[in-house]
C-alpha cells in the first residue's frame, strides 16, 4: 500500500490531523507526518502517491484510499496555488519530514553552509549583499549591512540571534519554517556565525509556538554535529508583543525587562550582553542557505524588482476564502494576491479593507490593490509590508472602531519607557471617541480626566479633534523609540482618509 503523507504542522494538527493520521493506520495505511504545504483551507490535507484530499475527515477514509473520494484535488505540485509560487525559502515545504536529516541533506542541506566555510567571512558578507537580501521581519534593512558591521566590529565574543517572536496578527511564515524545516534556519544562523566570527547563537521564540519550539530544540540537537563549534540555545518569550523589537528581545533575553533600549548604540556593536550580535528575522536567516549555494546569490538578486530582491513569503488571512502562505518574488499585487489566489473573502461579502504589516500596519483599500509588493512602492503609499501578513476585511468591518483598537493595541503593548507611546496611545484612544461620538464623553472619563472636561467645556470642534489628534499621531511616528509606537498612526491615518464615514 502507498504511504499516506499528512502535515504535523500546529494548524493541521488544530484541525484534527494526529486523529485522522492514527485513523489511517487502524485502517491499514502507512503514514508520515510531513511539514506543511501551506494550503490552509484544505488541511487536514492527505497526500498518496502526490495527489491530494482535502480538507480530510475520518470518515473520508475509505474513499480516499481507494481514490475515489470528492475531495481530490490533484496533483499537489501542479495546484495553481503551488505551482505558480517561486519557492526558496519553502522549497522543501510539504516534501520532507521536519526532523529527518536524511530528507534535510538529500534536498540540498547543509550545501550552503558547506560553501560557507570554504570562503573568508567577507566573502560570505559579500555575497550576502550582492543578492539584494533585506531584512523580512519588517524594517527591511540589508542583511548584509548589518552583517558586514558585526564582522568589522573588534570584540572577544560576538552573538547571533534569530527573532522568532512572530507577533504580528495574520502572520504564520516563521512558525510554519520552524515546525517544518528547522534544520533550514539552524544552517542559516551557522553561516552568519561563520560570517562574523560568533560561536554562540539564541533563537527567540514565542512562548504561543510549542509545537514550533519542541522541534527546534530536538533539530538543535540532531544539526550539533553539522554546525559545530557552533552552538545554538532556545529561549521562549512570555507574550509581550514589543519584544519583536530588536533591543527588547535582547533584553528579554539577559533575562532583564522586556523593554526598548535607546539607540545608538546599535545591537550590531553594542548588542546582547553588550557585544557585536546580529539579530535578523526567522525568514532573513532562512533565506542564508539558498544564497550561499553555488550561483544562489546571483539568482536570488535577480528575483524581485528594485530594491526588493528575492522571494517573500505572503501570508493570507483574515476573511479569504483560501488561506495560507503564498512563496512569491517581489512585484505581485494585493490584487493577484487577495482575488486571483486568496479567492476573495470566505463570506462572499465584498472586500472592503486588506492591512498589511501587522496591528501596527496601514489599512489598504481596494482602489489601491494595484500596488506592487515593493519596500518602497508601500513606503510612497504610507504602507508597510512588514513581515508579509495580509489580513483580508469584507464590507461590515468598521474601520473606525479598527483605529480606534491600533491605539488600544498599542496601549496595551507598550513597554512604557517613551512617553510618546506610553501617554500618546492612551489620549489617542480618548480622541477617537470623542470624534465618533460627537465630542460627547462618558461621565466617569471626564471626572478622571481634567483635561477632556476642559475640552468639552470649551467646546472643541470636530475639526480641532482631528487636527488634535494629526498632532498626536506626528507626536507618536517621530517621537517614539520603537516601532510600536512610531507605526501606530499608519492603520488610523490610512482608516481616517479612506473610510471617514466609519468616523461618526
């Protein structure tokens, strides 16, 4: 009988793929757990002999070992949401089991890092920047700038770290890379260790992911062997949300409050435990592999367009009728992506807003859909694409209340050492129900609050509120020391222009 392939991936397993996989076997069925091919909507998705069944129940069964169940869908690799895709980074998803070094080297596995230690360390950083990669856990910064100042930086010990505290809503990519091809991002980090001379690595993961962690440190131990005198720690986050930023992931990790740190100096030579790190996303270091392979580089610099090289990893969310994660050059449009591949939204509404970037990312409208995935195209548009997460909205979101909750999420969020996002959420909280309810107030905020008495003693206008709260957001996008605060006004500026009539 052939082998019955089904994903161990967390969304699979959340949709009962250990209870289908073990019903496959009492059947008679030998069964592999593999990672995912990322097709969320039909998992659990079964794979025999490389056709696909999904989304698969128990009693599907029989019907799908004799290949004649409905829920075919064909050839998993010629599935137009696979077979348009440009996989790199997820070359191997779907293909391979996650902790199997066997499958890892036979697919290509520590060929890079191979290459890697045959060439001097600024060699490596060379071809790093040569292939145009920049950072994909939102700045967008040229790996092979921050590398090459590591490199250069005059220290006994050096450190790299791998952000994995995937927080933003709508994102996927970094947990679907760990639970699927661990050994992936542990030969990336090997090959920035080489690259700056670092011989002690962490990677920072939430503590949300413990599928995604239990993996890591059982591939840890199986890659030792490949990647010594290197070595590599897991540690787990506790939830908050602002130690996705560099310096307070650095904090969080010394075992101090998770907490922004001013800059300069920068991590790159003042950065976990006051020496040269470098800390780059999940995505960046598991991109190194490919890169460092013969030739890699150069076609990794010929993907993409402009200044945004290679591939990225689309995550598509929210209310779409087909989810999950789209491997893709840079250039494609929100169009291609939320209509052609993502089906449109799940509950056949019209689409009414798309935010990318995360909570802290610029609500897209649907006259803007023509923008192409680009760093700098998003930039001119007063948009982030940030870590790739598309979270699809259909025609009864109210994007008044949504701005309203990116100031609560900041609020919520903020680590509290700057007062433009400490004080500047809070008070942008207020001002947005002061606009949508007309300047009016419940009791109880304006006994506690003096100053939004005094405001509605003098009665201010609308428009002085608006105007009032533009200053806020300038106050909070400048002032800031971080991110969360500084990105907070995108999702209000962009739901105010566009969508005034969810204001009040």
């Amino acid at each position: 009988m052939s082998v019955v392939r089904i994903s161990d991936d967390a969304l699979a397993l959340a949709l009962g793929a250990d209870e289908l996989a073990a019903a496959f076997e009492l059947a008679g069925a030998s069964v592999e757990r593999t990672s995912s091919w990322g097709m969320h909507w039909l998992e659990p998705l079964v794979e025999i002999d490389g056709m696909g069944f999904g989304p698969a129940r128990i009693e599907d069964i029989p019907a799908i070992l004799s290949c004649t169940s409905s829920k075919a869908i064909g050839p998993i690799a010629r599935h137009p949401f696979i077979a348009r895709q440009q996989r790199l980074t997820f070359a191997r998803a779907g293909k391979t089991r996650p902790l199997s070094l066997k499958d890892y080297q036979s697919s290509g596995g520590w060929a890079g890092l191979t290459r890697a230690r045959q060439l001097e360390p600024a060699e490596v950083v060379s071809e790093v920047s040569e292939s145009g990669l920049r950072g994909r856990g939102g700045a967008g910064f040229p790996a092979g700038i921050k590398w090459r100042t590591v490199m250069e930086a005059s220290a006994a010990e050096k450190y790299v770290v791998c952000n994995a505290d995937e927080g933003d809503s709508g994102t996927f990519a970094d947990r679907m890379l760990i639970e699927g091809d661990p050994f992936q991002l542990i030969e990336g980090m090997a090959i920035a260790a080489h690259a700056v001379r670092a011989d002690h690595g962490y990677i920072y993961v939430r503590s949300e992911y413990p599928y995604a962690i239990a993996k890591l440190e059982a591939a840890i131990v199986l890659a030792q062997p490949h990647i010594a005198p290197f070595r590599l720690e897991v540690r787990v986050g506790a939830g908050a949300y602002v130690c996705g930023e560099e310096t307070s992931l650095l904090n969080s990790i010394e075992g101090k409050r998770g907490e922004v740190r001013a800059k300069p100096p920068l991590p790159a030579l003042e950065g976990l435990f006051g020496r040269p790190t470098v800390v780059n996303n999940v995505l960046t270091l598991a991109a190194i592999p490919h890169i460092m392979t013969e030739g890699g580089s150069n076609l990794y610099a010929q993907l993409g367009i402009d200044r945004s090289k290679g591939t990225m990893p689309v995550q598509l969310a929210g209310n779409i009728r087909h989810g999950g994660l789209y491997e893709t050059a840079f250039g494609i449009t929100l169009n291609e992506l939320v209509y052609e591949l993502g089906g449109g939204t799940a509950s056949g509404r019209p689409v009414k807003a798309v935010q990318v970037g995360g909570p802290l990312g610029a609500y897209i409208h649907p006259s803007q859909f023509h923008l192409p995935l680009d760093y700098e195209a998003y930039a001119t548009a007063d948009a982030l694409i940030g870590h790739g997460g598309i979270v699809v909205f259909d025609d009864t979101a109210d994007m008044g209340a949504m701005a309203r909750f990116a100031f609560e999420f900041c609020s919520a969020e903020s680590c509290g050492k700057c007062t433009p996002c400490r004080i500047g959420s809070t008070r942008g909280v207020e001002l947005i129900d002061r606009i949508r309810t007309g300047g009016k107030v419940m009791a109880d905020a304006v006994e506690a609050l003096p100053q939004m008495h005094n405001a509605r003693k003098s009665g201010r206008s609308r428009e002085e509120d608006l105007a009032l709260l533009d200053d806020l957001m300038e106050a909070m996008q400048f002032g800031s020391l971080c991110a969360l605060g500084g990105f907070t006004p995108y999702p209000v500026r962009s739901a105010l222009k566009h969508w005034p009539e969810d204001f009040g």
